[in-house]
C-alpha cells in the first residue's frame, strides 16, 4: 500500500509536464474578404495541423513560386510565430504544395485543397498562385506560440470577377516616400488588387525624373507653400513652407519591381494638356502666354494649360512619354486628359491658327477647343500606339474627336463609362459619387481629419455594381473593372492616407472580385472583424466606424413616431438610452426597433470584451410637423432622397454633409415643394427649414422660400415669403430659414423653396442650375 502511494506521486510531476506540452488550437476560418467563389467544406476527411515540420514546396528552378513560398512563409510567421521551411520538391505529406496547374481561362485563378495530409494550391498561373496564397494568408488565425493552427479539410475554387482592380494613388498634390509607396501596394495585395493607377504629375508638383528636362524635378518637384484649409474658404490661409519632393528613375524601377512581385502592374499617369501648371513653371514656352509660371500652391483648376499649338508642345510630350515608357512595362499608359480649361486658346494666336491650319472648326456637338484637345489625345494615342502602349484617358476624352482604341475611365458618374462602352471602348468604372476615398466617411465631420467633402460610407461602396444595368449583354464585356480614387490635397501624411481607404477597401475588394449574387452586407461585416485584426498584426491605421453603433431613421406617420434601427459590427451587443445619460453595460439593451415619440437625445454604445466603440449620440427636436403626412410635387434626386420623404419631418436636422442620406436634394431646376397635413386644425405662427450650402459643388442656398396655409387642402393663401440674396462668391455651411407670421389657423401647411435657376460664372458652373438641400421643416 505505501509503495503504491510513492508510485502515484512519482507520477503527478510526470503529469504536470505532459499537460503543460499540450498546446492548444485554433482553427482556420475560411470565410474572408474578398468571399472565394466557391467553398466546399469536406465534412468527413479531417483537418490538416500547421505545426513546425510544415514544409512549403516548390516547384524546381522556378524562381516566381519561389518568392511566392517565401512570402507564404513570412506570412505564416507573422500570423502564428511558427518558422516554416521552404524547398522545391512534391513530397504531399505534413506540406503546403505551390504548383501551376490551368484549369481554365481566367489566369488570375486558383484552387486551394485542404486534406489530413496537406495543403495544395494549385494556380492557373503565377498571380493564380499568389491570390491563393492571399487566401491562406487571411483563412489562418492569429495565433500564440503554444498554438496549433487547424485547417479544416476544403476545396476553393477561385477566381477574380474583373480582370482590372484598381487603386489610384495621387502623390503629387503630397508626396509619399518609396516606403510608403511599398506599403500602399502591400495594402492592395491584401485586397487581391492588381493595378495602381499612379497620378504623378499637376499643377502642384511634378514627382518624376524626366533625364531630358531636368527641369520639372529641379523646379516642378517643389512650391512655395500649401493652401491649408478648403478652397472656397475665405480669405485663403497658407503655410509659408516649402514643399518639395519627387522620385529619380532608379527609385521608379525599384517601385515597378516591387510592385510586380505582389502582382501588381503599376499604370502611370502624366495628365495632359491641363493640370500642367507645374510643368509649365519648368519650362514657361510650353503654356500660350509665355508665363511667367510658378508651381500651384492652391487646388482646383488652373487655368494655364499647354498651348495645342506650340510645336514644341508635341514634342515635349513625345519625349516624356519616351521615357515614361522605359520605366513602365504596363500596357497601359494614362493620359488624363480632365478639367482642362479652354481659355488659354480661345485667345492664343498660335492655337487659333493651328485649328485653321488642320480644318478644326465647332459644331453642334463639341467647340472647337474641345476638338483641338482631342487632336493633342489623339496625338499621344497613336504616338504611344507605335511604341506598343495602350492609352486610358478620364471620362472628358470622349468630348471631340476620340481614338476609337482609347479606354476610358469615367468619374463624373457612370454617364460617361455608359456612353464609351455603348460606342465600344473599354471602361474602368471610378464615378466620383462612391470611388472617391478623399470624401468624409464618416457624418460627424468635426471628429474627422479634415476632407475635401461628401459622404461616401462602407456599405455605399458595398452596395455598388459597376455594370449599368442599362447596358447590352455585349457592352458590359466593355466594363474592365472598378477602381478607387486617392486625391490628396487634405492627406498630408501616410497614416491619414491609411485611414481613408482602409476598410473602404475591403468592399471594394468584394466588388472587384467576388460573385455580385453572393453579397450581403450583414455577412460582409461579419467576415470584417478578422480583416481587422490583419490591419491592426500589420499595424495599419483604419477608420474604425465600423465597430461604431450605425442608426437608421424612419418616419412613421401612421404612429406619429421616428422609428430607430441600431447595429454594429457582428452583431455585438448594443445599449442605449433616450433621457440624454451616458450609456453602459446596465443600460437597456436594444433588440428591436426603438420608437420615439417625443424630443429625445438618443446615445448608444456597443460593448466588445476588447473595448467597447465610441458613444453614438443624435438629438430628436418634435414639433407640430414631425412625422405628420408629407408629399411632394416634385421627388427628390435619386441619388439624394435621404429615407424618403419622411426625411424632411423626421425630428433629425442634417449637418454639412449634402451627401449624408439626412437631406433631400433637389436637380435639374426642381424644386422642393412640399405639403404637410397636421391631421388636424391648430394654431400656427412659424414655419422653418434647413438649407445646406457647398457652392464649390453645385450646391446653393434657396433663391426664395414661400409659406402658404389651409384649412380644407384645396384652398392655400400665402402667409409669409422671403428672398435670399444670391451670394458673389463661395460658401459652405448649413443655415436655418425661419419665417414668422401673425398666428393663424391650419390643418395643411405648404412649404415652397425655390431653387437657383442660373448659377453665376464665378461658381465654376455658369448659368445651370443649383443643387437645393434642405431639411428638417419644423412648424410652430
């Protein structure tokens, strides 16, 4: 009996070491951004073990896999800590096999095979190989050092749905050092992105080495100061410091050689013949004037341009592009070829005679100067087409006289990108309304980094198909793909750049390749969360909106209530409360639509064990007009019916975000008249409304607002009016219209604003009409 005892207690340190051995596990999840085609779970085989004996293979001599089974192995390490060795060779037992296997047309494609034994990539071509070795990547766990990672058994069959999926990177407004350049194509290569768009040349810098005009490095590389703030703010503020920075040929290799080992095929941008200013400080006989020229310290549009009809024009172009070439292998070269103003030639002798010279003349369609653009494109394009380059011109180059072969790129809107494909040309969708990453992402302006305006939200860019429905079967083949646009006049810095795109990227990722039939926005956020944890392994600064409450108002006018939807990143428990305390963990927690019927301060709060998001907080004015019956006589814009019109009497008053789904915009020279049933008769004394102002885009305030009273709905008689001054130059804000009357007695209550018909030359939109936003109309 005592030797027993002795023996079982020998054993208790034996014990304590064995379970301290045991490591414990964590599974792979397969469910990643951008979602995989096809993914079959193989329920009855078991799960392949990472562990360190894991061995990537390669296939012998071929040097392409082998850099890929070097990044596969940095990857794992990053994620799970284990060192993984790579070889060449076939040997399927404990491996991960890297191999080049067609299946079928799409060369981007992959298939990813998960057994007991091992794990196969097999890709259709290299870049296949990479995408599914991108797919590894994000399926694996972030592990500790004691972990086991397990792969359940799978087959993914994978491909990319457009062949063009684009980033645009604007360095010349600021400058981005080489490494933050790298780091900007190692981001795309997590969103299976494969081309950068690459702005690098305006009228406030010039960011390449020329070697045959030193010039435009020496002086176009740098300006004397920065405009800081926005540019319809007045007066103008700016810095007073030097700005300066460009990158030399060899540094440009480097780039385009990085760049080509995550698969990524960098198109350079030198746009023409606007956005020259720049270039024309370098090198002043190039502009019709003759300059003097200093590189733009401001933004927007500048007016000096180059002249069409200096010869040396062409050949300066010519020789650009020479070296251009030599320094892209890219098949594609792009032009610009945007918001060039024409004034410049309208009064330059050399531009006029050249237009009589080839027979340019206006008519119907286009001016003259619009076709004499289309001669410098047209120029470029078959200059670039005998070196065996494609050209992409912005949307502006289908005005005139277009190269039938030119691809276009359409961001003002999808009209563009419609009209180019129904004429044949291939079309990169950026429409400026939801693939431009500089506008807010966010309502709460004031805790933004400064932006160059709108609202373009995650699941706005989720939401997007890039194929017009509008298109035949054989048009939309035009459509290449989509791209998002950086402009970076307000992102001085890498880190706020990061912020802007990232995780806007992640929806666009699902755009530009997974199945449209598959997309959810719920599940789309639910797979989110993990690319989250990637961006903070990697240490990349996101916007975290996403981990915020998000709040949907209607207006119910049934009830007399505003109806309040609330959600958060996968679905974490969210607490609030109405009587404006500060909301936690013992506040009530929301299950179902919340209903207010009075003035109320809503906050909210999501709670996460890893931190809960920041407090949500809307204020809800109620008056006599809130959610009472509301029509219009004409229906908003489309594209600016906030939650319909309800919007207007929600209790909830916009900001100064037009674009923020909180306002009801009006086009086209409509305007917003609307009649609102009290349900019953009542005293009236005041009625008052919001107009949101952004002139620089189209957006004025009201040019007269009118109030008009019944009792029956039949008969109207005006009670009060007022006309707004037109202003004499740019504003921005949000201003409240208030008009007062001697108290009456109502039932129906008709608000008329009267839009602005003919917006003055000073706008930048001579003599069409205004936008008109407004909001909230509250009666007392």
């Amino acid at each position: 009996m005592k030797r027993r005892t002795i023996s079982i207690f020998c054993l208790i340190p034996l014990l304590i070491v064995l379970l301290s051995c045991q490591k414990e596990s964590i599974e792979a999840d397969y469910q990643i951004i951008p979602l995989p085609q096809q993914i079959q779970i193989v329920s009855n085989e078991k799960p392949f073990i990472l562990n360190e004996r894991t061995r990537i293979l390669y296939p012998e001599e071929n040097k392409g896999l082998k850099d890929c089974a070097q990044l596969l192995a940095q990857y794992i390490k990053d994620k799970t800590h284990k060192e993984i060795t790579i070889g060449s060779g076939k040997d399927t037992n404990n491996a991960i096999l890297l191999q080049i296997l067609p299946k079928d047309k799409n060369p981007e494609g992959y298939q990813l095979e998960v057994s007991r034994q091992h794990i196969i990539i097999n890709g259709n071509s290299e870049a296949g190989v990479f995408y599914g070795i991108q797919n590894l990547r994000k399926s694996l766990s972030i592990a500790q050092d004691n972990e086991n990672i397990i792969l359940p058994a799978v087959h993914i069959n994978d491909f990319p749905r457009f062949p063009y999926r684009g980033a645009h990177f604007d360095v010349s407004r600021h400058f981005f050092s080489v490494n933050e350049v790298k780091t900007y194509l190692d981001m795309m290569a997590l969103h299976n992105m494969n081309t950068l768009h690459w702005h690098l040349t305006d009228d406030q810098g010039w960011r390449i080495e020329i070697k045959k005009y030193p010039r435009l490095t020496q002086i176009g590389s740098e300006r004397k100061e920065t405009l800081i703030g926005h540019l319809n703010d007045r007066p103008e503020k700016y810095d007073g410091k030097i700005y300066k920075g460009f990158y030399t040929q060899e540094q440009i290799k480097e780039i385009v050689d990085y760049a080509a080992k995550n698969h990524i095929t960098i198109i350079p941008e030198i746009d023409l013949p606007g956005h020259m200013q720049a270039a024309l400080a370098s090198y002043p006989q190039l502009g019709c004037t003759g300059g003097p020229y200093e590189v733009w310290t401001k933004w927007g549009i500048s007016e000096n341009v180059l002249c069409a009809g200096n010869p040396e024009t062409l050949q300066f172009l010519d020789d650009v592009f020479d070296e251009i070439i030599q320094l892209f292998p890219s098949p594609y070269i792009h032009i610009g070829g945007d918001e060039c103003p024409k004034m410049r030639w309208e009064h330059c002798p050399k531009c006029q005679s050249l237009m009589q010279k080839q027979g340019i003349k206006s008519d119907s369609k286009y001016t003259k100067e619009q076709y004499l653009q289309s001669f410098i494109m047209k120029h470029v394009t078959e200059y670039l087409k005998k070196k065996g380059r494609k050209t992409i011109g912005w949307d502006e180059i289908l005005e005139g006289d277009t190269d039938p072969q030119v691809t276009v790129m359409s961001w003002r809107g999808e009209a563009g990108g419609v009209k180019a494909a129904q004429q044949g040309h291939d079309v990169i969708m950026t429409p400026n309304s939801v693939m431009y990453f500089d506008f807010y992402q966010a309502l709460d302006t004031e805790k933004e980094p400064l932006a160059i305006g709108g609202y373009i939200p995650i699941e706005k860019i989720y939401n997007y198909n890039p194929v017009p429905s509008q298109l035949t079967d054989s048009q939309k083949k035009h459509i290449l793909g989509v791209q998002s646009n950086l402009w970076t006049e307000y992102i001085p810095d890498f880190s706020h750049v990061q912020y802007m795109v990232l995780p806007r990227w992640a929806a666009l990722a699902e755009i530009q390749w997974s199945n449209p039939k598959q997309k959810n926005y719920d599940n789309f956020l639910n797979r989110l969360g993990n690319m989250l944890k990637l961006y903070d392994l990697e240490k990349y600064n996101y916007a975290k909106h996403v981990l915020n409450v998000d709040a949907t108002y209607t207006s119910n006018p049934e009830t007399g209530c505003t109806e309040v939807s609330l959600s958060t990143l996968g679905n974490a428990p969210i607490h609030y409360t109405l009587d404006g305390s500060i909301p936690g963990s013992q506040s009530t927690v929301y299950q179902k639509n919340i209903e207010i019927n009075k003035t109320s301060t809503l906050q909210a709060i999501a709670i996460r064990p890893e931190g809960n998001s920041e407090i949500y907080k809307q204020q809800l004015y109620f008056n006599k007009a809130t959610n009472k019956p509301l029509t219009l006589r004409d229906s908003a814009d489309k594209k600016y019916n906030g939650q319909g019109n309800g919007t207007l009497v929600d209790g909830i008053s916009g900001n100064a975000t037009f674009g923020s789904g909180k306002w009801l915009g009006f086009s086209n020279g409509k305007d917003m008249i609307a009649t609102i049933d009290l349900k019953r008769e009542m005293p009236i004394t005041s009625a008052s409304l919001h107009t949101c102002i952004a002139t620089g885009d189209g957006v004025f305030d009201a040019r007269e607002i009118c109030v008009e009273l019944s009792t029956d709905g039949k008969v109207y008689h005006k009670v009060a009016s007022e006309t707004c001054p037109m202003p004499t130059e740019h504003q921005k804000g949000v201003k409240l219209h208030t008009l007062t009357f001697l108290t009456q007695t109502a039932r129906y209550i008709r608000v008329s604003v009267i839009s602005v018909k003919q917006m003055p030359a000073w706008s930048g939109f001579p003599a069409i009409p205004a936008f008109i936003f407004v909001d909230e109309i509250s009666v007392d």
